[in-house]
C-alpha cells in the first residue's frame, strides 16, 4: 500500500525536476551560436520522428496483443471442455462457456460461488481432498464426481495449481470434462465381460452335467452290454437279464437327454423333489451296475434348498456314486444327506477298496466337476479313500448358502 501512494509524490517531483532543466535549457540556448541552434533543432527533429516511429510501433504491437487476447478468449470460451479458475478455497474467478453449460449458470452468477455447490453431496468430501492434496502438494490432482443439480452426469475435475511470484499457491486451473459417455462405455464393457464370463462358466457347467449325467449312464449301459455279451452262449439267461438292464438304462438316458435339452432351453428350473430324485437316481445307476444301495435323507434339511441347489447335490452325488462303480469293485454304496451345526452335510460311502492314490486319478474330470460344483453351492468338498477300506465323499454345505440361490 505504501509503493502505490508514493506515485503522485515522484511524479511530481519528475515535473519539477523537467521544468527546471528546460529553463536552464533555454538559458543555454539562448546564449549558443545561431549555427549550433538550427543543429540543435535537426537533432530534436530527428528525435521527433524516432519518437513517433516508436509511438505507431507501440500501437501496432497494442492492436496485436489485444487481437492475440482476443483469439485466446475466444479459444478459452469456445474450447471443447470447461476450464475454471479456483482459488485456495475453491471459489470460482473464472469460468468458459463450456463450464458454464456444465454448471447450468452464466458467467456472472458463476463466479465467486464454491465449486463444492455443484458436486453431489455423496462425492463432496472426494472435491474437499482433492482441493486440498492440490494446493498441500502442488503436483497435478485429478478426481470424477457426479454433479448435483444434472442427475446422472458425471464430470472429471483435472487440476496444477498456481503460484506467484513469491511461491505461494494462490489459486488452480482447473479442467472440467463430461465423462458420462466413457463411463457408460465401460460399464457396458464390464457388462459384456460379465456376461462373457457368465457364458463361459455356463458351457463349463454344461460339460460337468454331459459327464456327471448322460456320459455315466452310457459308460455303465456299456459295461452291461459288454458282460452281456460274454456270457451270451454260456449263460444265456444271464444275459438276457444283463440286455434288460441295459435296455432299462438306455431309456432312462433318453428321459435324461430330453430333460437336460429341456434345463437348457429355458435356462429356468422349477422345483424338483430332492429326495425322491435322489432315491431315483441312486436305484437306476445301482441297477445299471449290479450294485446294492441305501439312501437316508433328513426331510426337514431339504426343505428350503433352491431348485438349483437340488440340481448340484444330484449331479455330484451322481458324479461320486459313478467314480466308486468304476473305480472302487464297492458292493454297497450309502449316500445320506443329514443336518449340520449351520447346514447340511451330503455322504457317499462304499465299501470297496477305495481309489487310486495317484495325482491323475485326483485331477480327473469327475473330480475336477463336484470341486467346482462344491464351489458353486459356497460348501466344502473332501473325499477321503484307503485301500481296502472304502471311500467317503463329503459335502458340507453352509446354511447361508442354501437362501442363496446359485446361477446356473
């Protein structure tokens, strides 16, 4: 403040200073030769014309700074995103055309109002931090809000803050941009994946149900027909009987193609008895086999299982009872579904002479499928198995995911 009335003070002492030495000036002119004086009155001639020389430069190059200034507004105002200027505390200086459209408030109500005003209020408290980091750090801030008063609109502030000419942070630039359509194109991007993913999961469930199911049956009709067809001409009657289950068995995998064509179809199932498809399913595949098997259920457990978690526990019981025919010579199998402190727990038992310990054996398909269907139901598989001793293959499944249904 004291530099600003200190002006008038030197100017005035300037002039007297000027008045002064032109009055001494014309003393000395006076007294000089008349050639020294025309001399004299060429220089300040020349000096004259310099002087107006520079004075049409000056306003050539004024006339040139006003037209750049007035190419940088229109480029400012006409610019295809909003640009403010915010000081420390995030009042508006300044605003384009662009932020002002965004903002949906001219220029002159704009400014001086706190940008905070028209951010969301569940994405205030992200501009306060980015206003603060900003002027804190110095280094470029960027953040994405919501505005308030333009639902559904979603804006990016990107701003560098500015200091002057002692360092201080004094206010920032900031860049306003509608980032509504980009978002829009990557939720619609992580919505295909989704889907994609979904997709992909589903052939893999296809897949397990093929080998759990339709695949097993086959397998066990041909086991049939091949000791049918040994013992044709030694044991005829036997024969005709093992031909019968496989007659039996082959129309029992046509029921299960048609069912399987129809799950896949609509992609909607409705509710299916678990335990009398559970007692169904066990009886066919014992048949097909020449095997013994009991089933004990608790009703009140299955009570409230979806419809989707009924198809799961059948395909895996489906998939453990097929691996100990095949693998294990078992004569008897028991599979069981009792309840569980929070859940429910699935047993298949035998009494064969339990499965081969080797790795591959472990990373067959079958296993590979109730693992992942274990997954699905959010339970947990184990299988333990000792030579000579049985195999037991256990499914505990937790009581909250049985309100949860699983996609299928």
């Amino acid at each position: 403040m004291a530099k600003k009335s200190d002006r008038p003070t030197k100017a005035t002492s300037l002039r007297q200073q000027a008045e002064a030495s032109l009055r001494v000036t014309k003393r000395e002119v006076a007294a000089m030769p008349t050639k020294n004086v025309q001399r004299l009155v060429q220089e300040l001639q020349v000096h004259q014309i310099e002087l107006e020389m520079q004075n049409e430069e000056l306003r050539r190059t004024q006339a040139e700074l006003e037209a750049a200034r007035d190419r940088y507004a229109d480029l400012f105002d006409h610019a295809p995103i909003g640009y403010l200027t915010l000081d420390s505390k995030g009042m508006i200086l300044e605003a384009n055309l662009p932020a002002c459209r965004l903002l949906e408030l001219n220029r002159t109500d704009l400014v001086r109002q706190p940008v905070i005003r028209f951010v969301a209020a569940k994405d205030q408290p992200k501009i306060r931090r980015h206003l603060k980091e900003l002027f804190e750090t110095g280094s470029r801030r960027v953040c994405e809000v919501d505005l308030a008063q333009r639902q559904g609109l979603s804006v990016q502030f990107e701003s560098v803050a500015v200091q002057d000419e002692g360092g201080t942070k004094t206010c920032a630039f900031t860049a306003l941009q509608d980032i509504t359509g980009r978002l829009q194109a990557e939720e619609q991007a992580r919505q295909i994946g989704r889907e994609r993913q979904q997709y992909l999961e589903h052939r893999v469930r296809i897949g397990h149900d093929l080998h759990d199911g339709i695949l097993q049956s086959l397998y066990a009709i041909g086991l049939g027909l091949e000791s049918g067809t040994l013992d044709f001409r030694e044991e005829p009657d036997k024969s005709a009987v093992a031909l019968a289950r496989s007659i039996a068995g082959l129309n029992s995998v046509i029921e299960e193609v048609r069912s399987f064509i129809r799950e896949v179809a609509v992609e909607n199932l409705s509710d299916i008895d678990l335990p009398a498809s559970l007692r169904t399913m066990v009886g066919t595949l014992a048949r097909l086999h020449g095997r013994q098997a009991r089933v004990s259920i608790s009703h009140a457990v299955t009570d409230d299982l979806p419809a989707a978690h009924n198809i799961e526990i059948l395909h895996l019981v489906k998939e453990a009872l097929s691996n100990s025919f095949r693998h294990t010579r078992a004569t008897m199998v028991r599979v069981s579904l009792r309840p569980l402190k929070g859940g429910l727990r699935v047993i298949v038992q035998d009494n064969g002479k339990g499965l081969p310990q080797k790795r591959a054996m472990r990373d067959g398909v079958g296993f590979v499928s109730m693992e992942a269907r274990a997954r699905r139901l959010g339970g947990t598989l184990s299988v333990q198995s000792k030579p000579a001793n049985g195999t037991w293959v256990v499914l505990d499944l937790p009581r909250k995911s049985n309100r949860d249904d699983v996609s299928l």
